[in-house]
C-alpha cells in the first residue's frame, strides 16, 4: 500500500473540484487504497480554511472526516520538532512541520500543488496530483490539481 504525504492543497481542491485528481486521491483514502500522512498543522490549515469559506459546520465534518480515514497518520508537532531543526534551510518555514512530519513517518512521496515542495532538498519525491494518479496507472484529468 502506498504511504503518502498529502498537502492541504490536495484536500482543498477535492471539496472546490470535485472532478479532479485530488478528488480521485481522496476518493484512494476513503476506500483505505493509500495509507495517509498529515502533519497537525495540515489538519489544522484544512480545518482553518473551511471554517472560513464555509462555515463551522463544514470545519466540524471536515475534522471528523479526517479522523474517520482508515488509514491515516496525524504526526504531532511534539513528534517533529527536533527534526524540523535539521530541515532548516531546505524549504519555507510554513512547510517544515510537513516536511519533516514525511521523513519522520516515511513516506514514498509528498502530493502536493505546492512548489515549493519540489524547490525543497530532500531525498522524498514530490509529486503533484495529477503526477500521482498517473504514476499509479490511473487516467487523470487535465489539470494538475
């Protein structure tokens, strides 16, 4: 079974387009296909995000639905941070909590829309969605997301 790092991104994007390829990821987590890695700050920025554009309500249901996945892993920032320490420098400081959260648990690949992600030195491959879906044999939609 894969074990991936999915950005915040890739949630955003699978509820604002649901034919997607973030969608089709999400879709993976859901039918436990692909074990999930989240950082806390990524649970928390998913959550923070819907609560703006959405509502309570949907922030609500949007933290249940990340507890309810079958196989998911929400690495702790007390987990990470003597690690973030020794990323510093290697990307920006906003995503070193999800950089580290991925050598940590050791992913396979971090999916992400980020760029930043990719400008980052690291020894983990960073995928966007439409990357992913494809290096599964799965047909993607166009765009990158």
């Amino acid at each position: 079974m894969r074990r991936v790092l999915l950005d915040t991104n890739v949630f955003i994007f699978s509820i604002e387009h649901p034919k997607s390829n973030s969608n089709i990821i999400i879709e993976m987590a859901i039918d436990g296909e692909i074990e999930v890695v989240i950082s806390a700050e990524i649970r928390l920025e998913f959550i923070e995000y819907l609560k703006s554009e959405h509502g309570k309500d949907a922030a609500y249901h949007a933290d249940m639905f990340l507890k309810s996945l079958p196989n998911i892993e929400i690495v702790e920032q007390r987990r990470i941070k003597s690690h973030i320490n020794k990323l510093r420098g290697k990307i920006k400081e906003k995503d070193l909590p999800h950089l580290a959260s991925a050598e940590i648990s050791r992913v396979e690949c971090v999916v992400s829309y980020d760029r930043d992600f990719k400008k980052a030195k690291t020894r983990i491959p960073v995928l966007t969605p439409k990357e992913f879906i494809e290096k599964l044999g799965i047909e993607p939609f166009e765009s990158g997301y």
